[in-house]
C-alpha cells in the first residue's frame, strides 16, 4: 500500500515542496519552488506555504511535513536562522495548520535530511551513533541513535579556535577564503575529529550541495568512524519533512484513539456509579 506525504523545505531564499512516495523515497510530482517572502515573516511565510501547497492537487487527509531553520521544541520555533526574528516564540505547527487547513508538523532543517537519509540513505540501518553533518552557508548536523533522532543538536555552534565551528569550515567558508580542497580538508579534520572524540559514531553521512564532490576531500579525512556521502542531497529536506509528518500523524492518530477510549471508560463508570 502506497503512504504518501508531502514535503516542504523552507530556505532563507526558497520554498520548495512536493508530495512524496514514502515506501520508495521518491516524489511523485515535480517539485515547486517560489521565492521565502521579504521580510520573512510568519505571517508572509505561512501566506507563501498555502499558496505552494494550492499548486497541488492533494487528497483530502495528506499530512505535510515542513523543514525550519531553527531550534524547534513540540512545534514552537526557538531560534531564527536565516528568516525573521518574529519566528522566536511562534508555534509553527498550529500556525501553518490554521492556514493550511491541514496538518503540518514542522522539524529542524538539518534533522529532516537527516531523517531522509535514516529512512532513504546513507543512514540506513547503521547501529549505535549515526551523524549527518550538512556543509553549506552553515553547518547543520542531525544525531541518531540505532535510527532514532536526537533533535536540535546543532554542531555546527561547537567551538573551534574561540567561534563556532562553522566560520571556520563550512563550505561557503572554502568558498570565501578560496582555499584548495588540501586546505580545507585540513580544518573538516579538526571539525570531525572533534566530534568524532565527543560522540564516537559508527557513520558520518555529508550532505550539502559540496558533497557532489565528496571524492576530492573526504578520502583525505583520516578517522575511525566511516565517512560516506549523502544520497539524497537536495530532495533531502523535503523527503525528510514528508516522513517525519506521516509518523507525527500516526502517533497523533494513536494517542487521539487512547484518549478517545479512556473518556469512553470513564463514562461507563459513571454510567455504572450513578
């Protein structure tokens, strides 16, 4: 039987989205992408994900998952990257729920590609600690255990050389500074080994739009745990927010008929003491 969801990853210059074919990995229609809004408001945000969502023709029930840059804790975003600072404090989930008319679950950006590559790629069936670590403007990162998410770690703050590792070595760093792959292989060794010594993971999985060049500086990284590239690369977030809002939806399905069934019980107590 086919599960399907649909995905929507929000960037600081694009919002790009498509239903996805959760069995495979896969979309099951080209995917849109329109411009984030100008200041990127919540409202001009939630107004923008309504509209891309109305280029589909959905069925009537299909959760959607949303990606967010930003620390997010039971749907509430608790920081802001790369979008307004009115997001702080702003419950995302009901927000673009309330728009949408549908149900949205939104996630941590890094850790929906994560989850992709849990379910999709790289990350699949690795036992103990597996990392995504996305090198791009930042650097994200998403932490399993035995394939289950620790959400918002956010790595790519760790500290190297007094500031967050990122300014350091992040991909739009290499691009910057110019430095050849030898150079900058140099400053992800720091970065890995560090994390490698907090963390001791089976698997690093990169990501980000670099890794379409893994092989000129990842075979130059020497560390005990393996390092691969991603395999999902930019279809990660949406994939990713996808399934993560088809088992949201489930659970919330679950613990609706549990509730359901415990006001039920003490009905008939009621019934039965009156």
């Amino acid at each position: 039987m086919s599960k399907k969801a649909f995905g929507i990853d929000i960037g600081g210059s694009g919002i790009k989205g498509a239903p996805v074919d959760l069995n495979t990995g896969e979309l099951t229609a080209d995917r849109v992408r329109i411009p984030t809004p100008q200041p990127s408001t919540p409202e001009a945000v939630a107004d923008a994900v309504a509209e891309l969502l109305s280029s589909f023709d959905l069925e009537e029930g299909m959760p959607v998952g949303v990606t967010f840059p930003a620390v997010i804790k039971a749907g509430v975003a608790q920081t802001a990257a790369n979008v307004d600072d009115a997001w702080i404090g702003t419950d995302v989930d009901a927000l673009l729920s309330e728009r949408t008319g549908r149900d949205v679950f939104v996630v941590n950006d890094a850790d929906a590609a994560g989850i992709a590559e849990v379910q999709f790629g790289a990350a699949r069936d690795v036992p103990g600690v597996a990392m995504v670590i996305t090198l791009g403007t930042g650097v994200g990162s998403a932490t399993f255990v035995d394939g289950k998410l620790v959400p918002n770690t956010e790595l790519g703050h760790l500290l190297l050389h007094g500031d967050s590792a990122e300014r350091y070595m992040a991909s739009s760093i290499r691009e910057k500074e110019d430095l050849d792959w030898e150079t900058w292989a140099g400053r992800l060794q720091e970065y890995f080994s560090h994390v490698e010594f907090l963390f001791s993971p089976t698997r690093f999985i990169v990501g980000g739009g670099v890794s379409k060049k893994h092989h000129k500086f990842l075979p130059l990284l020497d560390l005990k745990a393996e390092i691969v590239p991603a395999e999902l690369r930019n279809e990660a977030g949406i994939v990713g927010a996808a399934a993560l809002a088809h088992l949201e939806r489930k659970a919330l399905r679950k613990s609706e008929k549990k509730a359901a069934k415990k006001a039920e019980k003490k009905q008939a107590e009621a019934a039965a003491t009156s």
